[in-house]
C-alpha cells in the first residue's frame, strides 16, 4: 500500500506536490523478517536511484513527488528455495472520491494481497510458524479489512439471490412459453384434421 500527503502547494525546487510511502506490511502484523530477506522497490525511472532494496523492517520507501506511477515491488525469501513474489501497486497521491484535497489528513492506498506457499519447504514452514508481532497492540491499517471483506461477501451473496430469483423467473416463463407452444400445436393440428 502507499500512504501520501499533500504539501498544500508545489515546491518550488523540484515541483513535487506530495510526500508518500510505499510498503510491504502483513496482514496481522507479524514480523516478516522472520521469513523476508528483502524487499525489492522498483520506482519511476525519473527517481535518481529508481531501484531501493529493503533489508529490513519496516519494509517501505519514502519520497516527495507529484504523480502516481506503478512501483514494481519484489518480495525475497530467506529460504533459497522459494522464488521472489512480484506485486504492482499503483501510488496514488489525489483522492478519486471526489476533487477535494484534505491537506489535514493522509491519503491510504492499500491492497490485500495473499501469498500462498504451496508444498513450502521444511525451513520455510518452520520460518513461517516462528513469526512473531511487532507490537502487541491492535494492527493499524489504513483501510478496514475484514470490513471490507464482510461487505464483499454481502454483495456477493445479495448478487447470488438476485441471479437465483431471475433464474427462477425466467424458468417459469419458459414453462408458459412452452405450455402456450403446446397449446397453439394441439389447435393446430386440430385445424388440420
């Protein structure tokens, strides 16, 4: 995800509008050096230095800048034999919502995304189950996650009922079809005799 802030007018030196972070966190706030070697931040080519490797916690980069642009993010694992994970984000510094900057308060832009490690290797499991919290309080996301995941399962499911209701709709009007199509063969046939 990515975190910015609007300076309240363009530098004068360089252009730039906005501060930002990009990062790589997890989910519940685990430690993720336990199972990460580095990150892999891949910048807009005008960065002087574009390619920024993090070695540890916290996982992000800071700059100043004024437009969005796709960062090319690589995730290594200390285990040899897991390869690296490629995430785009795309940095966002304006609102979309409306055209209103909040000079008060951060911009969030963040993405769950789910790394799967299928048949992982002895060390990698162990690396995994020996994670530990950064901090023992609540995990602090710019955006409410299992909200948005119950909201998603509600309109996923208000979706269903819709599709299932104009199912059964469209089967008992293909009944009458048929029942008037039946109907209209036997006078038919009749006329005929």
């Amino acid at each position: 995800g990515n975190t910015a802030k609007y300076f309240g007018k363009k530098r004068e030196e360089d252009g730039h509008t906005h501060q930002w972070t990009v990062y790589v966190k997890s989910y519940k706030n685990e430690d993720m050096s336990s199972y990460v070697k580095k990150v892999h931040f891949k910048l807009h080519e005008s960065y002087a230095n574009p390619n920024r490797v993090v070695t540890k916690p916290p996982f992000e980069v800071r700059e100043t800048g004024w437009g969005e642009f796709e960062i090319v993010i690589k995730v290594y694992f200390i285990d040899p034999n897991e390869r690296p994970v490629t995430i785009y984000h795309i940095l966002k510094l304006f609102q979309t919502e409306n055209n209103v900057i909040n000079i008060k308060k951060d911009l969030v832009s963040e993405f769950y995304d789910e790394i799967i490690f299928q048949d992982p290797s002895v060390m990698m499991s162990q690396l995994l189950s020996s994670n530990r919290q950064l901090t023992s309080g609540p995990v602090k996301h710019g955006i409410d996650f299992d909200d948005k995941k119950e909201k998603t399962i509600n309109t996923i499911l208000n979706a269903k009922n819709k599709v299932r209701l104009e199912i059964t709709d469209l089967k008992d009007r293909l009944k009458v079809a048929k029942e008037a199509i039946n109907k209209y063969k036997t006078e038919i046939a009749k006329s005929n005799e």
